[in-house]
C-alpha cells in the first residue's frame, strides 16, 4: 500500500520503500489508503539537484560554512562524497551512516538536501566559477551583514517536518565539522503542510500572495530561465539568496490601499490592480479616469519586470525571530532565486529595484550570498564531481 506515490509539484515524489514500512508493524497493520505526507520522499539522484524544482517544502534552513583552511581539492571531494551519501540517505527516509538518532530518519516528508558553492569553495579547488559567482554589487538599500552574507558552501534543507529538518540538518553539520565551521544559519517556513491546497502561492508576512508570477517547473521557459548550460556547472544554476528584513511596524502604519499600491496587486487575492484573479496579466498601459496609471510606476512588480527582458525563479522563505528593543517584530524573508545566470538576469532588476521601488520604504537587505549550485549525479557519484573529479 505504500508504494502508491503522490506526485506535489514537479519534483516527483514518492513514498519510503516497503522494508522500512516492516519496520514499523503499527501502520503496517493499519490499511491506509493515501501515504501519510511523512513517508514521501523526493528522488536524490538525477541530471538537477533536488530542492529547486522541487514544490516548495513548509520549513526551509540554509546554512553558509566556512571552509577550514586546511581544506585542499582532495579534502573537498572527500567533504562532498560523505555529504552526498549522507542526502542520498537522508532524503529517502534511511539513517545516515552512523546516524546518532536513527529514528528521526525514518519519517522524510520530502526532504530535500541542495548544495552551493560559493566562490572560495571554487577557487579551493582550482576550478573557474562562472564570471558572477561573487558577492553582488553593492546597491544603495543594502545594509548588509557579515553575519548573514558570503560562504564557501551552502547547504539548503528542506522538508514538511521540522523534527526532519532539524535532523538532517544535524547530521550533515556533524559530518561537515572537520571540513568546515558555520558561518550562517537562517530558518524559514511557509504555511504548514496541509494547511492549503498544494499550488497554493505563498503569502508573506506582509500578507501579500507571493511568487505569482513565476515559471513554472517542467515547463520549457523554466529549463531556460534556470538551468545552466555551461562547463561544470551544465544542469546546475545560480542561487542569489538574499536576508530581507520586513518592517512590519512601520507597514502597520499604511493603510490597504496604499499597501495594493506598492506592489500593483491586491492584498485579497494577489490580483493585478487591472484586474480580478490572481494570474490575470497586469496591464502596465491602464490609465484611472484622470489619467493616473493604474499600476503606479513606483510599484515593485512593474520596477521588477522592466522590459520583461529578465526572469528568476523564486522560491523564498519567510522568517520571523525574537523581536528587539521596542518592537513587536523582527521579520523578513529568505529571498532565494534561482536563475542560469546571475549577471544577466538578478542583477539587473536589483538595480531597478535599488532606483525605485515602493516597497523599499518598508524592506531592507541584511544578508546576501551568491552560489554556483552544481548539477545533480547519479548514484555513486556525488554533488560537485564536475568540478572536483
Ligand atoms: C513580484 C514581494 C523582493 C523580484 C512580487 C510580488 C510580491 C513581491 C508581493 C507580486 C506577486 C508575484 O508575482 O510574486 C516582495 C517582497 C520582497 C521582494 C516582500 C522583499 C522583502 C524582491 C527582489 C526581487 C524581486 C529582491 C529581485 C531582485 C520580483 C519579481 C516579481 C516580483 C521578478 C514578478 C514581477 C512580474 O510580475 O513580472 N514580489 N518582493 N522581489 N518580485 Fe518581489
């Protein structure tokens, strides 16, 4: 019964292999007729990594290390290998070697494990990043902190269950240790699994529908947008993630309509201005009857799209901490987009938006790092052997 696999999103999914159902004789003896969502798994192998056409997960955690220095090329593909195994494992509800807390392995809840180079990580191993594999350019709504930004390796972990997570998370940091120390670690979530209908777009915490407009996995534009075609990086991509703070204090002091204004759609629905459902097309042309556009040109989604010449594809995590001094918030959103090329198509609407964009007044950048994610591998490969073999 439990091989009957539920497909969410592109990344295909399917349900933890029968041997490890016998191990748990209580479900076992109980018919199902659906999976339970922590038995789905995500496949590991494959041309891409997983966890980037992969629906997105309700909890999310990046971590950026640091590269000991003593790390050379050899210890680089030793590093990888073992933290290759240890996704394969993990991501399909099986222990890593030598798992501390076996159990927690055995519920995956598409667990997916993606890994990035930064460019200390490339230059380690004497490979040639691609010419935007660095930190972004300096834009004037920055107020970027070292603790938040840059990294020689990224690790993305992502899941429906935090319990999951946490664990995998664990093991990899565990396995890691001699490698490397932690630079950064930040935790976002989305709505709970089964909280909404999967294909439900995201909203954040300023309450906006976000990720509308986005290509679409499997789709041809997204092949294009997202994936790599160049050298050791062909089947990977390029992952701009960004800290933004939210400053929900100060959005509390704008009422609903200025709030539709900033961005061009309505906070009901995600409706363009112009129109009434979510993924009508925005018509930048309209004009109110004293000749006012409809969707102000200060408004983040028409700065965005320029020209329309530039596409990413996003896939953010909101984050919510402990508040400091006097507020009630300190809230934001793991901005993470994945495109072919960082240059030639983030940077250029950063800069847009950096010129005008009405929703700078209530957000600020306070991390940022840029990774080469490496294509996927088959099994007994491992993540990074385009660069490091
Ligand atoms: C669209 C929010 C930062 C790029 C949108 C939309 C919202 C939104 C509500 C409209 C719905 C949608 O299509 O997703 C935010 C917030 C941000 C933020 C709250 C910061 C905290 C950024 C950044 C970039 C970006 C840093 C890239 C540099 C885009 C793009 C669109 C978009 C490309 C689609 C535009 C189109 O319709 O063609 N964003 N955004 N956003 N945003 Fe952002």
């Amino acid at each position: 019964f439990l091989l009957g696999g539920a497909v969410a999103g592109v990344g295909a999914v399917a349900a933890v292999g029968v041997d490890l159902a016998l191990n748990r004789q209580e479900s076992a003896a109980k018919p199902v007729s659906a999976p339970m969502n922590g038995e789905l798994t995500v496949p590991f192998f494959g041309v891409h990594q997983a966890g980037v056409d992969t629906a997105a997960q309700a909890h999310g955690v990046f971590l950026g290390l640091d590269l000991r220095e003593d790390v050379d090329r050899d210890g680089l593909t030793r590093l990888m290998r073992i933290l290759t195994d240890d996704a394969a494992r993990l991501t399909q509800g099986l222990p890593a070697l030598a798992d501390s807390e076996p159990e927690l392995a055995l519920s995956p809840a598409r667990l997916t494990i993606t890994f990035g180079f930064g460019p200390g990580l490339v230059a380690r191993a004497a490979g040639a990043g691609p010419s935007w594999l660095a930190p972004l350019p300096a834009f004037r709504v920055d107020q970027l902190r070292p603790e938040f930004s840059d990294g020689d390796l990224l690790v993305q972990v992502a899941g429906d269950d935090p319990l999951t997570v946490a664990h995998a998370t664990r093991m990899l940091l565990k396995d890691a240790r001699g490698f490397a120390s932690i630079r950064w670690t930040q935790q976002g979530f989305r709505r709970a699994h089964g909280t909404e209908r999967p294909g439900t777009t995201m909203r954040n915490l300023f309450g906006q529908v976000d990720g509308t407009t986005n290509p679409e996995p499997g789709t041809e534009q997204f092949d294009e947008v997202v994936w790599s075609a160049d050298g050791w990086l062909a089947g990977g991509t390029g992952m701009v993630i960004r800290r933004i703070r939210m400053d929900l204090d100060k959005w509390d002091r704008l009422d609903r309509s200025g709030r539709d204004a900033s961005v061009g759609r309505t906070l009901a629905n995600g409706a363009p201005l112009t129109g009434t459902e979510e993924f009508d097309e925005p018509d930048f042309e309209a004009t109110t009857a004293i000749g006012f556009p409809v969707i102000a040109p200060f408004a983040h989604i028409r700065r965005a799209r320029g020209e329309g010449n530039e596409h990413i594809f996003r896939r953010a995590y909101n984050y919510d901490e402990r508040p400091l001094g006097t507020e009630v918030s300190e809230s934001g959103l793991i901005f993470v987009s994945f495109q072919a090329d960082v240059e030639r198509q983030f940077i250029p609407m950063q800069r847009r938006l950096d010129e005008l964009d009405l929703l700078n007044e209530w957000t600020v950048p306070i991390g940022s790092a840029v990774f080469a994610i490496p294509p996927g591998c088959a099994e007994g490969g491992f993540i990074g052997e385009t660069l490091l073999d």
